[in-house]
C-alpha cells in the first residue's frame, strides 16, 4: 500500500491505482464524466483535474483518472487552481453540449459558475429596433440579467401588432391568436395581450384593437388610413381591385 494525502485527509492506496480511485474508493469526490471503471481512461472532458506539485516543484494542475498514485503524493481537489482549471473544463463541455442538465448539474454540485443555457435570443436586437423606430411603440428593452443580456417588454407599452416575431431571425418572439385574443411571447415571457379587431367587411380578426387606434393616432390625416383601417389586408385588396376594374370600364 502506499500512503498519499488528499486535502487534509491521509489515505491508502494501492500500487498502480489513479488518484481518482483512489479518492472515490475513501468518498473524496471529484467531478468526472469521461471515466468509466470498465474501460481505459481518456482524459477527455477535463473535469477531474486535481493539484499535485510537479517534478519541478510548480504547483499543477493534473487528471486524477489518468495520473497515478505515487508515494507521498499531495493532492488538492478544491484548490484556486483546481476551480479554475474546473470552471473552464465545464464551460468547454458547455459549449458543445449547452443544454446537458447532467453537466449543468454536476456543476451546480460542486459550486462551479457555468454560462447560463442560451434561450436562443442571438442580441441582434431587431425586435428592439423595429419596435422604437417603425412601429414607434417602444414596447421592448434590453435588460441585464443574471442569465446575460435579455430582451424583455416594457410594461404597458406593448401594442400587439407582431413586427417583432416577424423580424426575430431566431423565433425567440412569438405570436399566438386564439379566439379574439393575441398574446406576444418572449420565450415564455408574456409580452403583451391584446384584443383582436374584426375586419367589418368579411369579419375575420386581422389586427389588434390597440395596433389599430395606435395606427389611427399616429397617421390621422392620412386618406388610406381613414378609409381602410377597419378592413383587412385582404379585403383593402379586393376593393382595390374592384375600384381599379370600375374605373376601367367607366373609361371604355
Ligand atoms: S429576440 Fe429575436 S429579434 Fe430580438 S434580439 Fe433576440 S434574436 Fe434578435
Ligand atoms: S474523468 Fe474525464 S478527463 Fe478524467
């Protein structure tokens, strides 16, 4: 048997053993993924790093299912230069897999700050930009979060017309018409609820009360507006249409 230290513990072990089963075999845990009791190690996903001093003295960071147990050896498995090394291994792992719960778990348990899960918002604030400089509703803002920068709704101010999930390249905002009623998601945020407005030709709903009276005090004086603006886009069309057909045939 061999005697090594981990943290303050003194513990044996067996010739030939890993630093990493020699811990577990005396319920001192380190994170791990890669290694499996049945096959060889690979030191692929970096998360059982541990500090030993090399050869030369400098403090290192090694992979406990690799290294293997030596006489003396010293071993750290929470040190500053572990937690970093860690930090880094899960945000790597992170990074291929965002939406492993079993790795964002296995941070959380050993107190390791990871980036948060993307909820596929990719800031090209589009959403925000429409909605203040076409629309001029200002309904949307980005806000600091513990999770990142986030887009969310500034109270009261949403008007239901839907250009932001229009223009969102990534389907983060969308749009949801039930009955006589639209809701405006962020996610699974609630931007905005709105009435929808029946068009008083053919009677389908087409556009939100709201949407409407804004469009109404923002163009008043507009000849389009104060003619069409109870119609929908379909039926607007088929007048046209038919406006365009009478003066044909009264020019004949
Ligand atoms: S919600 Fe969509 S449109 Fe808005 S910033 Fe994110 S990706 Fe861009
Ligand atoms: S357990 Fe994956 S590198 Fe050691």
């Amino acid at each position: 048997m061999i005697e090594i230290r981990i943290d303050d513990r003194k513990i044996e072990a067996q010739e030939g053993q890993t630093v990493l089963s020699a811990a577990k075999e005396n319920g001192i845990k380190i994170p791990h993924l890669c290694f499996h009791p049945a096959l060889k190690p690979s030191g692929s996903c970096k998360l059982c790093g541990v500090e030993v001093a090399s050869p030369t003295g400098k403090q290192v960071v090694m992979l406990s299912c690799i290294m293997k147990v030596k006489k003396g050896l010293e071993v750290k498995t929470d040190s500053p230069l572990v937690m970093e090394a860690r930090e880094k291994a899960f945000n790597k792992l992170l990074q291929m897999a965002p939406d492993s719960g079993r790795i964002r778990a296995l941070a959380k348990a050993y107190d390791v700050k990871v980036t948060p899960p993307p909820n596929g918002c990719i800031r090209c604030r589009l959403c925000i930009r429409v909605c203040s400089e076409i629309v001029g509703a200002k309904a949307l803002k980005m806000e600091k979060t513990p999770e990142g920068p986030q887009v969310v709704p500034r109270a009261g101010q949403c008007i239901g017309c839907g250009t932001c999930a229009n223009l969102c390249p990534t389907n983060v905002i969308r749009v949801l018409d039930e009955g006589n009623v639209r809701t405006i998601f962020i996610k699974e945020m609630i931007a905005g609820q709105h009435t929808l407005g029946r068009c008083e030709a053919c009677g389908n709903t087409y556009a939100t009360e709201s949407f409407l009276r804004h469009v109404e005090e923002t163009t008043q004086g507009h000849p389009d507006t104060k003619e069409h603006h109870h119609l929908c886009p379909s039926c607007v069309k088929l007048m046209s249409n038919r406006a365009l057909t009478e003066k044909e045939r009264v020019k004949k």
